[in-house]
C-alpha cells in the first residue's frame, strides 16, 4: 500500500480546482468540502453567505512517491488568482478566499517557501494573498458538489468557467496529467 497523504487547498469555487486536481497522477482522491470557519456541519446554503468563517477547499489525498506536495501548490497557484483578497472571478466572498491549511509542519513550510519563490520570481503582478493555516476539520460538502464538473459538463457554468480553465491547465501541465 502507497503512503498516502492529504493537501487542503482553498482557491475559489472548489468545482473548478476539483476538475484539474482530479486530473493529475498521483492523486488519488478529491472530496470538495468546507474549513476554517465556526460552525460545526456547514451547509452550502450557509457558507455561501459568507458568515461562516469556512471556505470553500478541496481535500486532496495523493501518493507522494507520483506527485509531491510542491507540484501539486504550483499546480494551485497555476489554476487561480492567489492575489484577490476573497474573489476568484465573479465569486466574492471569505468562502472563495486563496488559503493552504496544511497537516504538518513539513507542509507549512513547503507552502510559505512555494510562496517565497512565487514572490521572488515575481510570478504575479500583485502580493500573494494566499493565507497559509493550520486544518482544523474537513466538512465534506453535500453529495452533489462531488464530482461535479465530470457529472455536469454542459452546465453553463461548467461550459464557460470550468472548462476554459482545464483548457489552460492541459496545455500548462501536459506532462504531468492522467491519461
């Protein structure tokens, strides 16, 4: 059996982080849901308000002998705008802020150096905003937030959000993609 870990990564809409993490070997798990926030068992219909204090986040379970933890955050910061304060897009609010709540020490410190490196590099045009926490408990969101662009493909939102951005991720990470 692989030693499987968990990353827990918050970047907006975890539909549309959901459809290109589910695309990379090595992975071998997403389940969207909801963290950091103060109350216990949040509905969609709650956190969507924005009260919450939860965001929107993947749990992503990988074998780290097939990806490594680095890859998947460049692949994070690829895939969203880690410089808007609560805002991906047209979603706003603390729900859809850039945040890593990480399970261990050795993943705090991968996420603040990938951000260092990030900075340095001058990768984006503004301050990297992306908050970097400790995970405190996983809320899985309801059942159809599973899965959800493979199951909804021609959904608006799926048609003009989702799938130009796996668009632009297939052609930035060929390399590193599932078959």
């Amino acid at each position: 059996m692989p030693n499987l870990e968990t990353a827990v990564l918050g970047g907006g809409c975890f539909w549309c982080l959901e459809a290109v993490f589910q695309r990379l070997p090595g992975v071998k798990s997403v389940e969207s849901g909801y963290m950091g926030g103060r109350v216990e068992s949040p509905t969609y219909k709650q956190v969507c308000t924005g009260t919450t204090g939860h965001a929107e986040v993947l749990r992503v379970t990988f074998d780290p002998s097939q990806i490594s933890y680095h890859d998947l955050l460049q692949v994070f910061f690829a895939i969203h705008d880690p410089t808007t304060l609560d805002r991906q897009g047209n979603d706003v609010g603390t729900q859809y802020r850039s945040v890593i709540f990480y399970n261990s020490e050795e993943q705090r410190r991968e996420a603040e150096q990938v951000i260092a490196g990030l900075t340095a590099a001058r990768e984006f045009s503004a301050p990297i905003v992306t908050a970097v926490e400790p995970a405190a408990t996983f809320f899985v969101a309801e059942d159809y937030h599973q899965n959800y662009f493979n199951e909804n493909s021609e959904q608006p939102y799926c048609r003009f959000i989702i799938a130009p951005k796996l668009d632009k991720f297939r052609k930035a990470f060929s390399e590193k993609l599932k078959a």
